[in-house]
C-alpha cells in the first residue's frame, strides 16, 4: 500500500502561472510565505527559505520538465535522513489547470508526513486563491506550530 499524500486542486489559470507560482520566489513568499529557491535544473539543490534567511526544508530537483512537471527530494534540514519526495503535476484542461501534489516515499518512521499533511492543503488553497484572485489567504492563520510551513 502506498503512503503517498495526494492533493488535487483546479485553478483558473494557466501552466506557465502555476510553475512560475511553484518556482518563483517573489510568488512564493505571497501566498507560502516562503521563497522557494532554486534554478529548477535537474541535480540542483533547492531550499525553502525564511524572511530571516533560514532554510526550512531542503532537496534536490530530480525532474524539471517547465511548464507541467516539478520532482524535489524534501527533507528538513536537522533531519535529512527523513527525507521524501514530492511531485507537481500541472496540467492544461480547457481554461484551466489541475495540479497534483503528491509526496510520498516516506520512510515507515517518517515525522515528515505528519508535518506536511496539515500544510498542503492550506498552500494550494493560497495558491488557488493568489492566482484567481490577485491576494493570498492568511496561510498559518489559526496554526499554533510552524512545523507545517
């Protein structure tokens, strides 16, 4: 049985907006509160990293196909042992995208899945939000812990 996370969302919006939303830091830091950074190539590293500078979740991109197809590795920087992957799959349907998110290859005694499985879908609904609407929602709004960001 596997134990991948599978979110599914529809955007009104295009690929080439939702991979400029998933990789560009000026958009990432609106709606994740985060910048994603990388140059997206295959074997780079990539970190999601703070205001303040910290990196709080760091990879590798193991498949980078623009406009449809992103694969990170994503571990927590005191925890790389305990890494997973994550994959977005955006693709055109009419006027709009589906994108999945699916993280998955956990390992049995991951934290990591616990973590993220709050956070997804507050992110994509953000993500959702910021490419129809122009704003962000208040993505932590309500969370005690930033584990999940």
């Amino acid at each position: 049985m596997s134990n991948d996370l599978t979110y599914t969302t529809y955007i009104k919006t295009t690929a080439e907006k939702v991979w400029a939303a998933i990789t560009n830091p000026e958009f990432t830091r609106q709606y994740w509160g985060h910048d994603n950074v990388s140059d997206w190539k295959v074997g780079s590293i990539w970190q999601h990293v703070t205001d303040e500078g910290q990196a709080r979740i760091v990879g590798k991109v193991l498949e980078s196909t623009p406009p449809n197809r992103l694969v990170l590795s994503w571990a927590a920087p005191d925890n790389l042992a305990d890494e997973s992957r994550v994959t977005f799959e955006i693709e055109t349907i009419e006027d709009m995208v589906r994108l999945n998110v699916i993280h998955g290859n956990f390992k049995a005694d991951s934290e990591m899945a616990s973590r993220v499985n709050n956070g997804w879908p507050r992110v994509l609904s953000s993500l959702k939000t910021f490419l129809e609407t122009g704003k962000a929602l208040n993505t932590w709004a309500g969370h005690e812990s930033t584990c999940s960001k």
